[in-house]
C-alpha cells in the first residue's frame, strides 16, 4: 500500500476508506507519529497528590508511571527498568523511590537511578535513569503525551487554566470512573463524538436534557441566529459573570495544536445536565450560584473537559488498536463535598446512557466497514466538524 | 509463495500441501475468487415469508440482509450504509423498509436511497442504494453468493426445482437447526464430507442406518455391479414413481456450475433414516407414501439437500476463516405437520451424532496438517470424490 | 530486518534488544534451526513402562509420540498419518499398534505401517512409516529433540546415566506434575533460571531453604575462596562417599552439546529442600543415608535435574510461541515408596513457590520489553551465567 497515494485519493467531505479504519499497518505508523504527539488526559491530579504517589496508566500501548516528585511536580516514566527491561510498577501507589521488584534496582521520584547493586566497572549510572515522557499537570488535569513538546501546551495552559480553576478542577475530588472499551478505531471513535447528527435517532436521554437538539440533531431548530440570540441572551441575563471563558468563545487553531473553550446554556430551566435538571453535587470553585451553563475546554481532539456548575467530566479517548479504543469518563465533584450531597447515580447518568449507546453505534460502525461493499460516503451539512477532523489528520498524517 | 508453481507441483490422487490448509494469504485470495463465485445455502423461504421479512446471514466474512420485497422476490444487500459503513441490521425483523440505528438513512426493501437528512447539494442519491448481493429462492431454498452469476442458475433451477417441490420444501417449516464450528479449513469439512472411507472406523450409528454400507466403506461390499442390481429393484419395485428424479440420476458438470440430483434406498426396510426406520414426522410433498428412499440434490460443492419421505435435510458449509468453517444443519418437515407429530430427537438423531463425529475428525485432521511432518498421502480408491474436486478446486483457482 | 546486521551490533554483557524476545519471525527461525537442535526433556519413564505404552507431548508446536516398542526401546514419531495427516493419539495409552481414528491406517510400534485399505496400486507402503522424531531415554529420563542427532547424546549418556541410577531416577515415580505456562519468550525464562540475583528481592522462601544465599542472591556472602571451603569440608566429611559425581564437578562444553553435573550442600542442617529441612520422602537409589546435597544435572540449557536424597526435580522449559513457554516441574520419588511415606505439598512446596514467583518476575520482564522505551541493560557480575548463555546463543544462531 502506498499512504501517500491513498491519502491523495481520499474525497474532501467524504468518509475514509477502510484502511483507516482497519488496517494494522497504518495504526503502526499513526502510533509512531501522528498520535504520538498528541496530548491525552491521563489523569486529575487527586490520583498523585502527594509527594511520592504515582499512579501507572497506558498510552498508545506504552505503560507509564506518573509520579509527584519531592519538589511537587509530576513527571512520566516509562514503566520500563533500564537493567533487563522489566516492569516496575503493576498498579498505582506510594513509595519514597521506585523499586524494580525483579533485581531491586531503585530510582529517585526524579528519574534518576539510585542503587544498582554489583554492577560491573565502567557502568555509567548517570545514563541509566528511567526514560521520561512528556507529562503536564494543568488545573489540575494531567496531560500526558509519548512526543509532545511540553513548550507547546504552555499558551495552552496560560487558556485554560484560569477556567479550570474557577470551576474548582484542581480540589475536585474523583466522584466516579466508568471505561467503555470499544470495538473500532480510534478515528470512529473521534468521529462519533464530533457530530449531533446521530442524536435524534440515538439518543433519546441526551435529547430530552439538552432540549435544544432538534430532530435532525442541530443544537437548535431555528437555524444558526436564533442559536446566537438565545445564546446572548443567557449570557447577559443568567449566566454567571465571572467566568474567565466569559462571553468569548475562543478557538485557536495553531499550527503545533488547537485547543479552544466555549460556555452555552443547557436550556429548558435546567441547572446542570440531570434527567430532573436539579444537581447532583455542591456548586463547584469560584463559581457564585447555579446557572445552568456547561462549559467545555478542549484539546484537539482528545482532550475534551464538560464543566457543569455541580460537577466536571473528564473524557478519555484512548486508541489500544487498529480496532480498539478505551473510553474513560471520569466525574469530578468538590474536593470538600460530603459523601451524602453527591448523588453519584444522578451524576453519571446523561454520559453514561449515552456513551453506552455509542460504543453499540461505534461497533456496528466498524463492523461495517471491515466488509468489502463499504466504501466512503457523504458527510451530510450537520457533520461538518468530523470531515475538518479527517481534513485535518490527512494533511498533519502525510508530513 | 509462488501458488502457480505451487498449484503446478500437487501430484494427482494425492492430498493438497500443507499450504492449502493453513495459509491466510491463500484463504484471502479463494475468498476473492473461487469461494466468491461459488453459491451457498443461506436460509430457507420460510424465514422471510412476507413482504419485509427479512434475515442477517455471515457469507465468507460478510454480513448480507436477504429481504423479500413488495413485489414477492427474495433479495439480498451487503449489511453496510452508504452514509458511513455502519451495520444496518443487527438481527433478523420485518420492517417496512430499512433504517440504519446510526443516522437514519432509510432503504427501500429494493435497496434504493428514501430517504438521507441534511445532505448536502449535488449528491446523486440514486448512487447511494444498498449494494446488491447475488441472491435467489428456488423451490424454496435460498441461495446466496458474493459474485455468482444469477443468470448461471437457471438451468440449475429448472433442473431442481421440480424436485424440490415433488418433496415439499417451498412449504415446509424449520423443525432444528443446528450450527458445528469447525476448526479446519473448509478443503477438509469438504474432503470429509465426500467420502466414505472413514464410515466404517468413525460412524457407528450411521452404518447402522445405512446398512449396504460395509468395513470398507463402501456402498455395497459386492461391488458395484450387485449395488446397480439393488438400486434397479428398488426402483422398479418400491420407488414412489412419481419423482422427478424419477430413476434418471443426473450430473451435469457444466464449466460454470456442476449439480445434480440421485435417489437410492436406505435399505434394510428402513422407511426414513432414523435410529428404527420409523418415521420421525408425516409425509412431505407430493409423495404418495413412504418408499424408503434417500434423494440428494447437489450444486457442487456447497449445496447439498437430502430429501427423506418425511423430512428434508439442508447442509450449509460456510468457511469463515483459513481454518475455520461452520457448519450448519437444518431439518425441514412439512409445513402443516403439527407440533406432536414431529419427533425432533428422532429427526436430527442420526446426522447430529455424525456431523459432532465428523467434527472431531475434521479438527484432529487439522491439528496433524499443522504440523512440519505433515506431507500429502494418497488418497485410497474409496476417496474418488475428494480427489476429483481437489483436481477441479486446482485447476480453477489457477484460473 | 537484517537478522545479521541484529546479532552483530548486540554489546556483550547488555541484555538482548527487543526483537529477540518478541519478533515471531526470530521465533521462527529459531524453531526451525537453533531451538530445534536442542534437547528437551518430555517425560520418565514411568510414564511408558510397558511395551506399547505410550504418551502425547507437544515439542516447539509438534505433537509427538512417545512409545515403547516390543524390544524395550523407547521411540519418538511425529503425531501425523502418512494418509491424509490427521493426529493419531489424542492422549496417552497403551496399544498393541498405532491406529488413525479418521481411516484406520494402523502402524506398529516401530511407526512402520502395518495396513491400509484400499491403496491403490502402485503405492509403496514401506514409504509410508510414521516419520521418526529424535528420542533417548537415559537414566530413567526421556529426552527429545525435533533435529539433534541421536549420536551426539551418547558422551552426555555415559556421564549422567551413572549419578542418574546412583539416584535411583530409571525405577522412581512421579508424585507430583505441575505447569507453569509463562507469557515470556523462553529467553527471558532461561535467563531468569541462570541466575540468582533476584533471589534475595524475589524470593524469600528459597532464600530461607538455601542459608548460604546472601542479600546480592551470591551462593555465599564470603565469596569464592569461602565457598570452595565450604564444600570441600562438606564432601569430606558429610557426603555419601559413593556418588558417582563424587567429589568431582564436572562440565563439558563441547562443540555440539555441553553439560554437566554438581554437587554441593544445602547447608544450614537440612537434609532436604523442605521448609523444615525434613525428608519428605524416603531414601532414593543407592545412597546409603542423607547427607544433605542436591546433585544437579544439566545438558545446557533445556534439560534440568535436581536430584535430593528423598526426591528428584525433573525441570522442563517448552518454548510454545515467541512469546509464550511451558515450565513444568516433575517431583519423583522412589518407585517402591507408599503413598503414606510421601508428603507431596511438603515435597512440591519450595519450588512451586518459587515458580510462582518466577514466572510473576518473567511476565513483568516481558511486558516491559514490549515497550519501545526499552533498550538493553548491562549484565551485572551476578548475571555472567544469562551473559555467558546469551553470548553462545548468539554465536549458534548465527551460523
């Protein structure tokens, strides 16, 4: 197969064809450039809160332990000894250095190696610290990549942060975490998630939450300017006025990575997404009283961060195949909230129902294409966000 | 690999080189070619008896819908929307025409486009049916393929149908079906399939039935002369006359597409091929009375249906993979029997406990051809049949 | 990949780069040429005491059998008709002549074939034998290879049969078999059971047994010169004089095939490897009384064997898959012993905890090697059996 031919065939507004979304060959590459160097979440940083405590997570097939260091940062290794190569961590934990448990190597929370006993003359130990990777903590989300620039998430972080920070992100405390490990590559995945045309005929809790969605999945019936008049108006009249997102939506297509956050209103009186639009946890961070507005703050494409007054979700879109994806959402409520404020079935209800219904309709999707009378067909108007994605992953996958 | 120089060195009356039956690349290529071309049992008429019926088959890794439509004609379509290649149907139903779960694109029962939302200018939705699948019921039977000719069929048709009505199985029901995954590729379901060497060694129960069948295997140990005698009396004396097979056996062995249609007597006074002879359900067809006979008739290699006096066995062998292949059987019998009437046990006895035997000497073949020290044997003068259709599957897949 | 190019950049003293612990194409080679050339053991011979007795072992993805003929000699034949290739033997047994199951063909005890029906005319039947696989029972011992040369076990059988018969293994039985299947390439096991310096972090209840064991898992935390005295004084004054290794430790490398035998105490009062120190069986073979040693027995690297005063270890390590391998351990004990006078759980107790341990320690290994951060580390001093074992293999592979 020649990618570079087959990326030049591919039709602007149309789906792929198969081999991106099944081919072995073409996710191998993808996993040494493409996805590589994007950012994923991997974490809240109430999993490494103190000095010492790590927690171990995939990437992309890799094993990598996030670690708090003495001096408060967290850093990434990957979970491989430099003696003989062998895990070293199995499963989150605390420890005031990093113990290999086959032949006691041990490394510092920094990286670097410690004690190696009887190793021969002439070993320089200086070179035998745990290889890092790329990891950030930003308001309280931990970021993690295998080649991304850290430089690069810096005007990122200078974006988003001061949002996540009045939506109290990083006291938050982990209400929640439910996987939803899916049957088709990550691309399906990505691309389910981008578009509302499927709701009406998919999802029937989102829709009655969200009651703006109309039949053919639009966020509004009325076409684009009443969406912006009714948005206007929820922002000079409800929603809450300090938030740093404010009344800018923000978008910023860099060349190296773009990210954006925009608020809206979930309408029809609801105070948070809720089958009864009534909380299911305290009011969150800086925030001064409920008004109903879900924030999102993203990194393109798999960083995606939902802020509700009462609670934030942390999506995880995480490839494990050519055909397999992990999908992780983790609820987060105030780091103070008691046990008894926080109703944890009402939380997780709405992306719970619904990511259930998309791994059934991801599935069907893959299983689908992997037949020979597949061939790619025709974004409709109301999917234009995934074919800018697809647009998007050719040009950067063909450098 | 070079196949030609490998297809070139199979010595005749010999088995295949380990390749033919463990090999992806070679299982990858017949499933493009020769097993595309080929024709398959995929149900039978009463699983879609009404306009909008409609039944999900696998077929060689694809997902077919085989759907009667408004105007009586049994069709079949790949199971993949031309939107983005999602499964339409997941399961067996009766609709009015077919909606896809994803994003309601909806498919008249003829394949054609209704109905796509929010498309965008300039898409030609008559380009955007259902992709067809060569489908065809005949004599109640419903035969499928991935790039048979439709047209081929018809002398098969006009040769077979007779018979298949004579016997009753546009009108039968299903009494059983049972499915026997087989861990070996399908040249050794067939091989297995078409010879009676192994009878005498591996199939007690069905020597028992069959009882001209002798330790050898053979159909009659007095060779064939005195079986021609046997099968003439049978024919003069007890045969139900009517038949359309009548007592002309016939083969024709086009270059397209061979078949043909037998009839033979069980022998031993047995009236059907159940454990004491007796009946197991009433009398199917036009048959005027129980004669004791056996017909089978065949497109080779895939279909195989043996019509008793009482009920009517259809064989499917569907390979599904280079060493694997399932195996199903159906048992018909007449469509107005009532429940107690029909002895289920009685009726799948004898080819159950054959096809499980079978089974396991299909599997323990495979597991021996894995092996380094595996090389081609001769076949005996018992297995004329498997050694013809190797020579016949070699020179067509040289084609 | 460039196999040549692989081997010639491996740095002595460094550990292996990843392909050769996961690469199925080396997995490949390796079955075919340097594993294949190796002895493993596949069973005792017990296990075939009567002529016509038999057993079923699977050698690097052969199924083989074992049987002793009607002269007493115990031969290896592959598990595969000459017919059509199916498996012959599901399992072990004991028969007059070797039956197919699938078309009778029957071949006596010295694998030529007796009788098949129906061959046609020409065939020579003295060509089709069941194919010979390389097998020796020595000292009680049955070892196989799938292409080393009967001839080359005859020095390995002159000096390991004696000490094999002084420890009674030809007339034992077997009181305990335990598998171990281990998600590891068989280097990463072979490398693990060479050497000790992860026994002090890795394995505290073998430690506990083998009191000269110290905290850098060396024989001794004197050093050599304290060791050697240890065992000079142990050999003179505690040992059975009548040893046929004696005081002489021997190791042959040879060009085609090293191996070799030890001697040494367990120390610390024990008679035994037990958690006590206790016998768990009675006295074995010729010795006289319990002096506290373990004899081990090598033909480098496969064929492992551990003989106590009460109880003999028989080690096996299969390797299945490139990154799969069997270890099963074999406890025997005197063939005459009563069921009373045996402790199995006392007697299995060390190493089956220390297996457990090994093969946790090897699966870690295993996984982190998968990762592309892995890249080889130095050996230490500790290690120079692995170093040794890795360098041969490279030097064989190579030719």
């Amino acid at each position: 197969m020649n990618l570079q031919e087959l990326i030049a065939r591919q039709r602007p507004g149309w789906s792929l064809e198969q081999p991106f979304y099944t081919s072995a060959e073409i996710y191998d590459l993808e996993r040494k450039t493409w996805l590589a160097r994007q950012w994923y979440v991997l974490g809240h940083s109430s999993e490494v809160r103190e000095s010492g405590s790590f927690i171990v997570r995939d990437l992309l097939g890799e094993s990598l332990i996030i670690v708090r260091g003495n001096d408060g940062t967290v850093r990434g290794f990957f979970n491989v000894c430099r003696h003989r190569g062998s895990r070293i961590c199995d499963a989150d934990g605390k420890a005031a250095s990093l113990m290999c448990p086959y032949h006691a190597w041990t490394y510092r929370l920094d990286g670097t190696l410690r004690s190696a006993p009887a190793l021969p003359e002439g070993i320089d130990t200086s070179q035998l610290g745990l290889r890092p990777a790329p990891v950030k903590e930003i308001g309280g989300v931990i970021l993690g990549s295998l080649q991304g620039e850290l430089e690069s998430l810096e005007p990122v972080r200078q974006a988003l942060e001061p949002a996540l920070i009045y939506h109290g992100v990083p006291n938050a405390r982990i209400a929640a975490r439910r996987h939803y490990p899916t049957r088709g590559n990550w691309k399906l995945v990505m691309e389910n998630f981008m578009e509302c045309y499927h709701c009406f005929p998919a999802h029937p809790e989102y829709c009655s939450v969200m009651r703006h969605v109309d039949a053919l999945g639009r966020v509004s019936s009325d076409g684009a300017a009443r969406w912006q008049q009714t948005l206007e108006e929820w922002l000079r009249n409800q929603a809450n006025p300090d938030s740093p997102i404010g009344n800018q939506q923000f978008n910023f297509t860099a060349p190296v990575q773009s990210y954006g956050a925009t608020r809206a209103p979930i309408g029809g009186g609801c105070k948070t997404q809720t089958k009864d639009g009534e909380p299911a946890a305290p009011l969150m961070g800086e925030q001064s009283r409920f008004d109903g507005g879900v924030s999102t703050l993203r990194i393109d494409p798999f960083v995606y961060i939902a802020a509700l007054n009462d609670y934030v979700r942390l999506f995880q879109f995480l490839p494990t195949g050519p055909e397999t994806t992990d999908v992780v959402l983790t609820w987060l409520v105030d780091g103070e909230a008691r046990e008894p404020d926080v109703d944890i079935e009402k939380l997780v209800w709405l992306w719970d129902v619904t990511t259930v219904q998309d791994k059934a309709l991801i599935e069907r999707n893959a299983a689908g294409i992997r037949s020979t009378a597949y061939s790619p067909g025709p974004y409709s108007t109301l999917e234009s966000m995934p074919a800018q994605f697809v647009g998007r992953y050719l040009r950067e996958l063909a450098l």
